[in-house]
C-alpha cells in the first residue's frame, strides 16, 4: 500500500504542529515553509482536519492552528483519515470492500492478503501518537518478535 500526498503531508503537518509549545497557535505559513508543503494544499488539509475535530483554529493576531487534544491522544491513523486517505491495501472499491476488483465484482486470488496487510497497518498507525513521530521515539522501539 502506498500513502498518497494527502495523508504523508497531514501526517509531516501533524506532527510539525505536535512538535511545538502545546496550545501555542501555529501558522501554515510557518509549517508551510518548514516541511516545505504548500500552502494552499495545506489549508486545504487544515480545513478537513478541523471538521474532524483533530485540530482547532485561534483567529486574530498570533493566531493559527493548534492540536485540538494532546499530541498522545492523536494517533497517525486518525489523521490519515481525517483528510479522507483511506488505510487499506485492496483495489476493490466500495466502503466496506463488498465489490470486487475483476469484472463481474469477483474478488482477486489474493483479495484476503491484502485485506489483512491493511488492516496490519491500520492497527499499527492506531498505536502510533503524534507525541511518538514528534520525539522520534519510533527510531527508538525495539523490533517485533516473529
């Protein structure tokens, strides 16, 4: 499964975001020129972060953004969802996957290996914070056990 800009980019915000003071607005300009995103594509990401309630807005002077709850609450998945990406790994279509990928709706040979994969890496994003990416504590854990 390949992320899309859409949710590598929300992520690097995110996380861009998490790094500074808590409860310290932030501007996208700011974490625009910082990660190197656009602004434009930013605000459009902001603006469905919002919605979901991961973020809040601070308007006025020294306003911007800021995480709506402690960075150890958000985990990655949430905000790969947040702005839409999907966390799955077949091609099938529909919102639970009930339609196949081949003609005639019929599911692939390997439909349930990739269903599993995505569901593998959606488990794994729910258990990362947005507190673990900024403090680089990922570098730090210790491999998994086959």
């Amino acid at each position: 499964m390949q992320l899309s800009t859409k949710g590598r980019y929300a992520v690097m915000a995110m996380t861009d975001l998490a790094a500074r003071p808590e409860g310290r607005p932030v501007t996208l300009a700011d974490i625009a020129a910082r990660q190197e995103i656009s602004l434009a594509y930013l605000e459009q990401l902001f603006s469905r972060l919002r919605r979901r309630g991961v973020v809040e807005s601070v308007r006025g002077p020294g306003g911007g953004y800021r995480l709506a709850r402690p960075a150890d609450e958000i985990s990655v998945a949430e905000v790969v969802k947040a702005v839409d990406e999907p966390l799955r790994a077949t091609r099938c279509s529909g919102p639970d996957a009930k339609v196949g990928c081949m003609v005639g709706v019929a599911r692939c040979l390997t439909h349930d290996l990739w269903e599993a994969t995505g569901r593998q890496i959606e488990q794994f994003l729910a258990g990362i914070s947005l507190a673990d990416v900024a403090s680089g504590a990922l570098g730090r854990r210790p491999a998994v056990a086959a």
